[in-house]
C-alpha cells in the first residue's frame, strides 16, 4: 500500500523548499513573527519547532547541528534567549493566527508567531 510523504511541496524542487524554509525559519527566529500564507506556515512550524527543541539543549552538538541552518548571530540568539524561553514547555512553541484571503490571489494568509 502506497504512503504519502509527509510535507508539502509548494511547487518546488528539494533545493528550493529546504532554502525556502531555511530563510522562513531564520526571519521567524531573528523577528519573532512572520506574515506568510497558511500552507507555509504550517509546514514552518515542523521545522521551527524542532530547530527550538535542539536549542533547548544549547550543548555543543546542538550549536553545530543549527550553525548547518543559520548563521552565527542567530544561532547565537536561538541558544541564548528562544532556547532558555522554552525550557519548561514540552512542544508547542509556535502560533499560528489566521488572517483571512489576501486581495490580490485569494491566498489563505496567516502569522505565525513564537510564544513568550
């Protein structure tokens, strides 16, 4: 019996969606709130809350494991201000608040956030 893949595709080759939720990911991480379209936003918060999971650990592996995603400034803000933010709280980092179709293509838009 066939499976599905988990993921979308947003009508991408690999490259360009693992870039395109590298790059959704660090403005999430360096603005702490992004206004993207629903379907991003939900496949962002997998990889976001995970990256945050591997923060809360701020040991050296976990430092080398995110500076493969991001640069060094915001790897350093993840492991010393989002990780140590999270550390009682066991997933369920992230929110996402619908917005509505936006005017130009009817896209489902959303924010997603990170909690305090």
């Amino acid at each position: 019996m066939r499976k599905l893949k988990k993921g979308k595709k947003f009508s991408r080759k690999r490259n360009q969606r693992k870039a395109l939720i590298k790059s959704l990911s660090a403005e999430l991480f360096l603005h702490e709130r992004i206004r993207t379209t629903e379907a991003k936003a939900k496949e962002l918060r997998r990889f976001a809350e995970k990256f945050i999971t591997w923060a809360k650990k701020g040991d050296l592996a976990s430092r080398r494991y995110l500076l493969r995603y991001f640069q060094k400034k915001l790897v350093k803000k993840l492991i010393d201000e989002i990780g140590p933010r999270f550390k009682q709280r066991q997933g369920g980092y992230t929110r996402i608040i619908k917005l509505g179709p936006r005017k130009s293509d009817g896209a489902k838009i959303a924010i997603i956030e990170l909690l305090k």
